[in-house]
C-alpha cells in the first residue's frame, strides 16, 4: 500500500457495525471516494467525519440515502453561501474602515 494514512473500509465497517454495502452507496450516490489499492478499498481520513455523520444519519435517524444525498447537497449549498457571506463582510470592512479615517 503506498500511503498508509488510508482507512480500510473492510476494518472501518468492523468498527462501527455497517454493511461495507452502505459504504458502497455512499460512494455511487457521489458523497464519498472510495481508493482501490492492491484489489481493496480505503476511504481518505479526511472523509471520516463526513461518512460517520452520514452513518448516524441513515442508522440513528432512519434518513435513507436519497434524503443523505439531499441533505449533504444543501449542507454544501449552506457552507457556500456562509463562506461567500464571509468575503462579502470582509470587502464591506475594508470600506467602512475607509470612511472612518
């Protein structure tokens, strides 16, 4: 394996008692990627808390994957728009600080 920081989906579906299925459909649905090495899969560590979320999602609250799929999809929408809010205030500072001097 060329970079051990990768998580084996096999043992990471152990861990928190999931069919490696649901991980697959996370993947088809387009919400994760999923790393082919040596004829196994690995998920990034990065993607952890993404997929242990959607994992309480669908197990803890019943949510199926097309909701999970709506839901990150808007999440995303939501962290967009905050991060535009965000430059918006800054460009708006920078002028507002004008005016004072």
């Amino acid at each position: 394996m060329k970079n051990k920081n990768l998580i084996q989906i096999k043992q990471f579906c152990i861990y928190h008692e999931i069919e490696n299925t649901f991980i697959t459909e996370l993947h088809n649905y387009g919400l994760i990627h999923i790393i082919t090495e040596e004829n196994d899969e690995y998920l990034e560590p990065k993607q952890l808390p993404i997929v242990e979320k959607m994992i309480r999602m669908h197990y803890d609250l019943k949510i199926n994957l097309e909701g999970i799929d709506a839901i990150a999809n808007l999440l995303n929408k939501i962290e967009t728009l905050q991060q535009n809010l965000n430059t918006v205030q800054n460009r708006l500072r920078i002028y507002e600080e004008k005016e004072t001097e």
